[in-house]
C-alpha cells in the first residue's frame, strides 16, 4: 500500500495549506525530499523512499512548475563538500526512473536557473554551515529560491533544520506535499484505534535515539521486543556479559527501569535468549549460536538465535496490531541476516495490522520481499517512532503555523 492511495482527499486533519490544492503553474517549486539512502559503491542500493517521492514530482511537472529538490543524505561535516555523501547517485537514480535529467547543482544557495519542466537538484543541505542549527540566514537563502516551498520530507519531518522547518517560514507560500500527507493520514487511520494487543518491534543500531521513544512507546504498546543494538543495552541490563557488543553502558540503568515498569503492567520485554556472536564485525566472520548468558569476552553479537526467533513469533502471531522499526541482526551479512528474516516471515504471516518504517526495515522488507504482506509502509525511520510516540513533528507545525497566518 502506497502512502497517497491511503490518504483521505480533501481531508483538512492536519490544518495546513496542501500542494494538491494550489496553481503550481508558472511557479518554482522548491521540494524537501528525503532522498537519505543507503549508496553502496557510488549508486542506490535501496530505493524505495525515491520511489515514494516520484508521485510528487510527477504532480509538479504536470501541474507545469518549474523543480527544485532538496535533501540530506547521511551526516556530514557541515562546512565543506563531501564526497561520500553527495547526492550525485540520487541524482543519476531520478534521472532514470524519470526518464529526464534531474540536474545537480553543486553550488545552489544564490540561486538556481530552473525552466518550466525541468528538474534540479541541490548537493546536500547538510553540507551547508547552519543548516542543522536552523540558521535563519540559509533559511532565507533557501526560501529565496522559489515561489513555493513544499515539505514532501515525512522522514525529515522530525528536525527542526534550516531546510524543513526555516525554509518554511521565509517562503512566498509553504505547503504540505501529497507523500507527507499521506503519510500522517495513513498513521493517524492506524493508530487512533488500534486492534489490540499492540506489539512494537524496536531495533536497530541507534541506542541512544530510541531509548527515550522506548520509554514512550512502553507506555502506549501492549508489549515491546527490543532487537540490535538497543536489545545489546538490555542485555547487560538483566547482568549478562555482552563481550565487545555495541551497547551503551550509560543508557543500562534507563533499560532497567523500562524493564521493571514493563513487568509492572504485566508485559515483560523479552531478554533473547539465544544469539549469533563473532569475534570481528565482518561478512565472512564465523557465526556461532550461544545461550545469551555465554558470550565470551572478544565477541559481539550480530544476531538473534532460533529459540528467540520461535518466541518473537508467538507474540508477532498473538498480535493485533504491530509496529517495526529496525532490524534485530546485521542483516545485511548473510551469516547474521536469519533473526531478521524470520522476523519478517512472522510479520508476514501475522494477521496483524502490521505497520513498519525506517531506512533499514524497508531495506529489510525488500531484501526478505514481504513488501506484500505489510499493512502500511512509511519512509521514517525517527520521524516514524516520535510520530508513533504522539510527538509534534517540527515540520508539520511549521506549516501549521504558515496556515494560521504567522
Ligand atoms: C532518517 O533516515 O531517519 C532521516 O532521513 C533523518 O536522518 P537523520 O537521522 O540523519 O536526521
Ligand atoms: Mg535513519
């Protein structure tokens, strides 16, 4: 299911201006995409949040505008141009999934040349000093660009930066894109009611950013699974040795507490019990399956065992409605990619109204191809979650602020 086909047409929910209802013609349209994918050997290994895009652009060049995109990717220094993080294979993929030059501009913030039908894209925001500061003078450089300004980022939609939420307030005009719409009606239809129990599946890498939305989401869902590096924190929670695993020592005592109030309200958040460990972070490590109490003092764990991947599937089963973000394993290794798989293959064959999000689960989703059998696909991944959690998105009350007049 794609986010435009669930949106509700017309529907003012969200009380800001709408691209869909403007004259766009003649005008230059300045578009914040989230184009942050993964590039691996200089091209896009993973497209599905561009693909999310296109409808918009599309809409754009029919509605006669002139396109100027704008996005990050990855999380470079500000200040200089890098080239691991450049746009350029974003630009090259566009190119030929539109069948028309999507031109690069390296230098873009005194002005861009753009016709009527034509598309640009700027190098990446974040190489821009301030940008992540929300610096009220590349704000207005970048509203300086256009005629309108359409937020299409929801997966940005979460930070408050010069190019989502300044830019908005310095345009001539400020406006919603169909893909963020759609997107925050599509979450708010599946979560103002959700058939219960609500199981929220939180993983991956990033341990820091997603405590707090755990302690969040704790209180929201009816159970949690935890997977990655976060489950690696909770691990040593509960006194088991985690050897060189990426864990964060000064978050323990947060996943304690999480741990106590989940056993409280009487759902327990489930320790693995088994893991897949190496003793090097690489593709042709040798995979061994330990209880999660005997991992050695040079090893990591890189993935879930199968006793812990029959439990999770009993609960995914049990479910009503499911929430995942983040992979449970180093899928992207094939000896440490199975937890992740059986994962997938238990939401897959979950009746659960099943919605996932994040850069990372939907390279999941594709690599285990259960694109299918997923109830909604969003392309946040922490826009996702603090949406999920009942957050303001700083983007979305950007333009709500634009609609109310100031
Ligand atoms: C994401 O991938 O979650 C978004 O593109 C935001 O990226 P960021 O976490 O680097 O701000
Ligand atoms: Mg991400």
């Amino acid at each position: 299911m794609c986010p435009q086909q669930n949106s509700k047409k017309g529907s003012d929910a969200f009380g800001y201006a709408k691209m869909q209802d403007l004259d766009v013609s003649g005008k230059r349209l300045l578009i914040r995409e989230d184009f942050n994918v993964p590039i691996v050997n200089g091209q896009v290994s993973s497209d599905a949040r561009i693909h999310a895009a296109l409808p918009t652009i599309r809409l754009a060049l029919e509605g006669g505008a002139a396109v100027i995109l704008m996005s990050h990717l990855g999380r470079p220094a500000e200040g200089r141009f890098e080239e691991a993080t450049s746009l350029r294979p974003v630009a090259e993929h566009l190119t030929s999934l539109l069948g028309q030059t999507v031109r690069l501009e390296r230098n873009w913030l005194d002005g861009v040349t753009v016709e009527t039908g034509e598309i640009v894209i700027c190098e990446n925001v974040r190489f821009n000093r301030g940008e992540k500061a929300n610096d009220e003078q590349l704000a207005r450089r970048m509203a300086a660009l256009c005629d309108v300004f359409v937020m299409d980022a929801f997966g940005t939609a979460h930070r408050a930066h010069a190019s989502t939420v300044g830019v908005c307030r310095y345009a001539p005009l400020a406006c919603a894109g169909p893909l963020l719409d759609g997107e925050l009606n599509a979450l708010q239809q599946a979560l103002e009611q959700p058939a219960r129990p609500l199981l929220a599946i939180v993983g991956g890498s990033k341990v820091s950013t997603k405590l707090t939305m755990l302690e969040s989401l704790s209180d929201r869902t009816d159970q949690l699974i935890v997977g990655g590096g976060i489950a690696n924190t909770f691990i040593a929670a509960v006194g088991y040795p985690v050897g060189k695993s990426l864990y964060e020592p000064g978050l323990v005592g947060a996943a304690k507490a999480l741990l106590a109030k989940a056993r409280h309200a009487g759902a327990d958040i489930p320790i693995p019990q088994d893991v897949v460990v190496a003793s090097e972070f690489s593709a042709d490590a040798e995979a061994i399956t330990r209880p999660v109490d005997s991992v050695r003092e040079n090893e990591m764990i890189l993935d879930i065992g199968p006793a812990t991947c029959a439990r999770y599937h009993e609960l995914i089963i049990a479910a009503g409605t499911l929430i995942w973000n983040g992979p449970v394993g180093v899928f992207e290794f094939p000896g440490f990619s199975a937890g992740t798989r059986a994962l997938a293959r238990s939401i897959a064959c979950s009746n659960a109204f099943s919605i996932a999000g994040g850069g990372d689960t939907l390279a999941a989703i594709d690599q285990f191809g259960i694109r299918e059998d997923l109830g909604y696909i969003s392309t946040g991944g922490g826009a996702f979650l603090e949406y999920v959690e009942g957050k303001v998105l700083p983007a979305v009350a950007a333009l709500q602020a634009r609609a109310g007049g100031s």
